[in-house]
C-alpha cells in the first residue's frame, strides 16, 4: 500500500522549559500581538531559525567576495567585511592605527 504525502506542514507538540527572564519577554510579545504564548513562541522561534540562516549565508558570500577578489584595495574592504559579519560591526575601529 502507497502511502500518501501530506500537503501541509505537520505540527509537533513540544514540551520546553525556558529561564523565567525569557518567559517574561515571551509573554509581553504574546500580549502586545494579542497572540498566545505558544504562538509567540513558534514566531520568534521561526524569526531566530530565519535570522541564522540569513547569517549563514551572509558570512558564506562575504567569504567567498574576500577569496576570488583579486584587487588589493577591495580586497582589503572586503576582508574588512568579513571581520565585521564574524565579530560584529564594532570589531573594527573606524581610525585605523599606522
């Protein structure tokens, strides 16, 4: 017998603890979107899955524009780049020191 592919999504009940601080922040977002906890919960979950994944790719692309750069002065910016999406955008002082 063939078993049949479901067109939607499946939802999965998940039991989680989270620190009481967080569950705070969760419930203030839940009430500020009129929504429920759980559901607060799947949408900042989805926003953060969404947010590592645009990180990825951002750190994948910076990487791959300071390899297969061949000019030194942009391959100094785009090094620059790259320092910046792995330790954050203050990782580098604005007046270098010579």
């Amino acid at each position: 017998m063939a078993t049949r592919r479901q067109s939607t999504p499946r939802s999965v009940r998940q039991s989680v603890t989270i620190p009481a601080t967080l569950a705070k922040e969760v419930r203030r977002v839940a009430r500020e979107r009129h929504v429920t906890m759980s559901r607060a919960l799947v949408v900042l979950a989805e926003r953060g899955v969404r947010a590592e994944t645009e990180a990825k790719e951002q750190l994948a692309a910076c990487y791959n524009r300071f390899l297969s750069e061949q000019d030194p002065a942009r391959k100094n910016a785009a090094g620059r780049d790259l320092i910046r999406v792995i330790f954050g955008k203050d990782s580098i002082a604005e007046d270098p020191v010579h």
